[in-house]
C-alpha cells in the first residue's frame, strides 16, 4: 500500500505539475515539497485539500489510498453534462442528472463519516494515552520498586491493562 508521500507524488505526476509549481500554488518551497512526498515533513490537512484541488484528485483517496483517485466524483458529474449538453440530438434528462447528483453526494457523505470514525477513534486513543501517563505520573511518586510495580499500579487505576513493552528506567 502507498504511503501519502507517495500519493502526493503520483497526483503532483498525474497532473503534469511540477513540484515547483505544486510549491507555488501553495506558497510553499519546492524543497517542501520534496520533503513532504519523501515524508520527512507531515503534511497539514489543510495543505492537503489545497493539494487535492490542484492536482483534482479525490481527497480521501489522497488521505487513505481508498477510493476512487485521479477524478473528484463532482467533475465526472460535470463531464457527464457537458457530454450530453454537447450532443445536439439528446435532451438533457433531468431525473438522471439528479439521480448522478445524488449518488456524488452519498458517496461525500459515506467518506466525510468514515474520516469522522477515524478522527474520533485516534482521539480516543489520543486521550486513553494522555490518561495512562496522567495516572503514572501522580503514581510513581508514591510506588516504591520496579516500573513492573508502577504498572500494576496504574493497571489498578485505568479501564484497560497497560502492558510494559520494554524496560524503561526510571
């Protein structure tokens, strides 16, 4: 599976951009620009949305990798009406286009809900770790022993096990 570097690179490629005129467009340096595909910087989200409106891919594909990539649903919609407002001999079919509009929408709304479970589960997860460490620091001072004993400690206090992964001296 591609990393988001990776999908940076190949959206910046698949739109005939640069990464210096990428770099442009976002006020950035090319050398960020580079750094970001490499993913030696993180990429802000809002940096993305900009990245996902000039080289018109599908931000949750840039995001996750899922999905469909190198064309927003919304410009397939557009390409459909110019194709068939093009066609002199076909009428444009109202329920049709409705029904494509429809469609654009509920696959948004499938996506903007998925990002949203994630975002909550990583701020749960976030939160459980700040708690863990809340409840180590106000407990290491009253244990005396080994981290193991610290552990049990703080088992006792949190929802879930805490499982020492390696020894850490404290």
């Amino acid at each position: 599976m591609t990393n988001i570097g990776s999908r940076i690179s190949e959206a910046r490629k698949a739109a005939s951009i640069s990464a210096t005129e990428l770099a442009k467009q976002l006020g950035k340096t090319s050398s960020t620009i580079s750094q970001y595909e490499s993913e030696r910087i993180k990429v802000g989200i809002d940096t993305l949305v900009q990245i996902s409106e000039i080289c018109n891919v599908d931000l949750y594909w840039l995001l996750t990798g899922k999905g469909k990539k190198m064309v927003k649903e919304d410009d397939l919609v557009d390409e459909k009406l110019i194709a068939v407002s093009s066609n002199h001999s076909e009428k444009i079919d109202v329920d049709v286009l409705a029904k494509i509009k429809n469609e654009v929408e509920d696959i948004y709304k499938a996506q903007i809900e998925d990002l949203k479970k994630q975002l909550l589960k990583a701020e749960e997860e976030k939160n459980r770790f700040i708690n863990i460490v809340e409840k180590f620091v106000s407990v290491k001072p009253k244990v005396t022993g080994s981290m193991a004993a610290v552990v049990r400690e703080i088992n006792l206090l949190s929802t879930g096990p805490v499982t020492l992964q390696r020894k850490i001296a404290v």
